[in-house]
C-alpha cells in the first residue's frame, strides 16, 4: 500500500493528501515534513523524500508490529 500512498500525495484534493500522508505516517513511522495544504513546491520537496526512503527501503520494509 505504501506506493499507492505516495503517489496519492500529489492528489488534487487536499483531504486525500492528507488521509494519505497520515496513512503512511502511520504504517511506516515515518515522517518527511508533507503537509497536504502546502504549496505545491513544498508538497513536492516532501514526495520525493518520501519516494526517495521507499526507494531504499521498500524492499526489506515491514510493517511495524505486524509480527
């Protein structure tokens, strides 16, 4: 679900960027300054953060606590 979270950040409505910022704060802890009401340029800093970590992680990633 992570990458579809992701890319739902650069969504057109504010309120699904941030249903999915808090989703994927929520399942994978972290956190990279987005903010869904933010200019778009700041919105766009944080995505590729967010795109970067998953980059790097994604293949290993486990959901914390998920046994």
């Amino acid at each position: 679900a992570v990458p579809y979270f992701i890319r739902a950040l650069r969504h057109q409505d504010a309120h699904v960027r941030g249903i999915a910022n808090s989703s994927l704060m929520v399942t994978t802890t972290q956190a990279f300054g987005f903010r869904a009401t933010a200019d778009e340029e700041r919105r766009e800093k944080a995505v590729q953060k967010w795109e970067k970590w998953w980059a790097a992680n994604g293949a290993t990633f486990i959901v914390p606590g998920a046994g």
